[in-house]
C-alpha cells in the first residue's frame, strides 16, 4: 500500500508543482499541505483528472493551533473509488483571511464549511450561504477555539410553558477548585481503603 501512496504522491507533487507547498505519507495515509488561495483549482484537478478520480468529499473540518502564526488549518478528507485510494489535504489560515470555499466543486461542502465558521471563525469566501449551524445564531464567539472561555453569563434552554427557546443568567452553584488528583473523594471526611496517599503529605 505504501508503493502505491508514493506512486500517488509522486504524480501529484509532478501535477501540482508550486501549488504543492509539502507531503507525507504516515501510517498509510497520504497527506498533503497546499496554498490556500489554490485550492479550489487543485481539487477540481484531483476530481476530474483520469489519475486521480477524487470523486467524494468525505470530510472538511478545521484544527486550531493558537501558537501558529495562521492558527487554523483546513482540512480536506477526500475518496477515490475508482483508485480505492484516500487523500488528506491541508492548508493554513487566520481570523482575517478567508478561504475559498469548495461549494463549487463539492456540493458536500456547504454543510462543512458552515461547520467550520461556526465552530472555529474560519472564513469561507464566496459561500452560498456562510451562516451559524451548530449554535444559535445570537451565540457570540467560535466555542472549539482554544481559548474559548469555559463559562458565561447566558444560557439557553427550551421552556416548554412558553414554548419557545429562553435565554437566563448562568448560576454556577460551587465555586472552582484546585484538584490534586490524588484521591476523587477531595473534601471528604472519610477516607476509603487505598486512597491513604491523598492524605500523605508531599516531600
């Protein structure tokens, strides 16, 4: 399988050329990194050039590395059935610029790409319809950021007397709490057999 990867590898680095900016393959999948202002030109490549045949979009979701200069990365998760082969592309973003969307080449993308803006804030440029979809749509901030904050000041919930969605105050009951993880039973008064060491003191 991994003769076949690099044979594969190796006629998209010579198709792609400057669009291509790095590949791998590891534990059998072949992944390529791609200039994100191409992208939309090297998948309808992959999908009608008679090598490739990457018919089915299976996938597109985002990844959020905060320490990186462009903090998202898109990911593409593609299938083709003709060549029993699958192809993993990626490619890098920030909060300002957008990506083109692939509504064009895969109609499967318009549900993934509203995902991703939802979840993440990545931009889609030249998207039907770039609205919220997993969230609603007065939610304020992108909640799989990593520096999403843990806690608020609304939540919501369906109030089945007015019939209709309701937004209230978030009371958070107990105060946070250091843990030491040494024992689940922090605060007892009792201590269960085996959990001695929580109680013994550090050196």
């Amino acid at each position: 399988m991994d003769d076949t990867l690099v044979h594969l590898s190796e006629k998209i680095k010579k198709a792609l050329k400057e669009d291509l900016i790095a590949f791998s393959i590891e534990k059998g999948e072949l992944t390529l990194q791609v200039k994100r202002h191409t992208i939309v030109k090297i998948l309808v490549y992959l999908r009608d050039h008679k090598d490739f045949l990457f018919k089915q979009l299976i996938d597109l979701c985002g990844v959020d590395y905060p320490d990186h200069p462009e903090r998202f990365e898109v990911v593409y998760h593609l299938l083709s059935l003709k060549h029993n082969c699958r192809l993993r592309l990626k490619l890098a973003t920030d909060e300002t610029h957008a990506v083109p969307s692939v509504t064009s080449v895969y109609n499967a993308a318009n549900w993934f790409e509203r995902e991703a803006w939802d979840m993440y804030g990545i931009k889609f440029e030249n998207h039907p319809d770039l609205r919220r979809l997993l969230t609603d749509y007065n939610f304020e901030g992108h909640p799989l950021r990593k520096d999403f904050p843990l806690t608020g000041f609304v939540e919501v919930r369906y109030d089945d007397d007015q019939e209709r969605v309701v937004y209230e105050s978030l009371n958070l009951p107990q105060a946070y709490r250091h843990f030491d993880f040494l024992s689940p039973w922090e605060g007892s008064s009792s201590v269960l057999p085996g959990d001695e060491k929580a109680l013994t003191k550090k050196i």
